[in-house]
C-alpha cells in the first residue's frame, strides 16, 4: 500500500481528490473503503471538481447513484452503504455504468467487491489517532 494523501480538513481532502482526479482517464473505476467520516465524500467532490465540473456534489446514500456530467468527463458516483443485495444495483443499471464513457467512484465498494471490473483502483480512507485523514492505495 502507498499513502496518496495525509489531510487535516475537508478542504484539504478535496484538493487531494482533485490532484488524483487529475490523473484519471475514461473507463477510471475507483472503489473508495473505510469508516464513517473517513472522507469518502469529500475525496469525490475533488474528482468531479477535476474533471471541470462544478455541480455540488453529495453523498448518494439514499438515490444510490448520482451523476456528474458537465465535465470533461462525467463521473457516476456510487454509494453501496445501504445496499443489501446484489440484484438492487443490477436493478439500477450497473452493468450499463461500467460500459459509459467516464469515471466511476463507489463508497463502501467492499460489500460489493465481486461486481467490480480487475482493474479498479482500490483506495482506503482511514482516520488516524490524531486525527488526520488517510488516503492509502493497495
């Protein structure tokens, strides 16, 4: 695993999903893991700001999909947390998703791990003891 990011503020998770949004080239599939507050979220936000766009971003917790599409490149954001079956996010069009143009990032993307493509990016956020923010790739 290497460190991507150390962070002390929201902002600074922003930036630091900005500067690894820069990076990111259609058919980029990113599957985010780690705690409540980790910053999941807020690392989105900074990925879709990459990518030109500024529409607000939020979590998708409840509508299980939002989608970015004023960018360079859009970016379908995901959030499995209150998932509880597989068949919902086929129900929702997965299969559809992996196959658009763009970037796709899934929250708590562990409890469906089966259903991503080999080549995702894995990432795990992590709050520390003193309470920075981690963001590592395995």
């Amino acid at each position: 695993m290497s460190i991507v990011a150390t962070t002390r503020s929201e902002n600074e998770m922003i930036s630091a999903g900005e500067a690894f949004g820069a990076g990111l080239k259609n058919g980029s599939v990113l599957a985010l893991v780690g705690q409540l507050g980790a910053g999941k979220t807020h690392f989105t936000k900074g990925i879709v700001r990459s990518q030109g766009c500024s529409d607000p971003v939020t979590s998708p917790t409840f509508g299980l999909v939002n989608e970015y599409r004023s960018g360079s490149l859009p970016v379908f954001h995901f959030d499995f947390y209150r998932i509880d079956e597989a068949e919902e996010l086929l129900k929702i069009g997965w299969e559809e998703y992996l196959d658009e143009e763009g970037i796709l990032v899934v929250e708590w993307a562990d409890k469906f791990d089966f259903l991503l493509p080999e080549n995702t990016i894995w990432l795990n956020l992590s709050i520390t003891e003193n309470g920075e923010h981690t963001v590592t790739r395995q």
